[in-house]
C-alpha cells in the first residue's frame, strides 16, 4: 500500500485504484450496516429479457483491476539483471 503513496501515479491508475478501494469499501459499509449482506445490486434488461444482476461495488472492483492489468501489460518491462 505505501507504493500508491510514494511514486507518482497517472490519472488513469488514480481513477483505477480509486474504483477498486471504493468498491471494496462499498461491500464493507454494506456487510456493516445490513446484517451481512451486500444489498447494491443492478438489474439489467429490457422488458422481460434479463441480461444480469450485477452488485455495484463489484462491478467498481472488476473494471478498476482490469484497468490495472492493462496497464501493467502496456508498460516496458525492466530488466531484474540491472
């Protein structure tokens, strides 16, 4: 954790970590509050086709990580040797 606080960050890596923190704060203030339970959820459809029923904060989490494997996969790898 104390990486995120010493080396500069782009706006894009900012607006990831903030999605996944935020989306696991979410479900904890949710397990807190409601007994337990995670009650955000979307449901998602038109009419009476039902696409998905998605938690919110999980969803924050998903796209914050996958944004962070991305862009781990986009940056030049540096050599361990030296």
């Amino acid at each position: 954790m104390v990486v995120l606080f010493v080396q500069p960050m782009s706006l894009d890596t900012v607006v990831a970590w903030s999605l996944v923190l935020s989306g696991g704060l979410g479900n904890l203030v949710d397990r807190i509050i409601n007994d337990g339970r995670v009650i955000d959820f979307m449901n998602i459809g038109i009419g009476s086709l039902r696409t998905g029923i998605f938690n919110v904060a999980d969803v924050y989490i998903t796209v914050g990580v996958v944004v962070l494997v991305f862009q781990s996969l986009q940056r030049p790898r540096r050599s361990m040797l030296g």
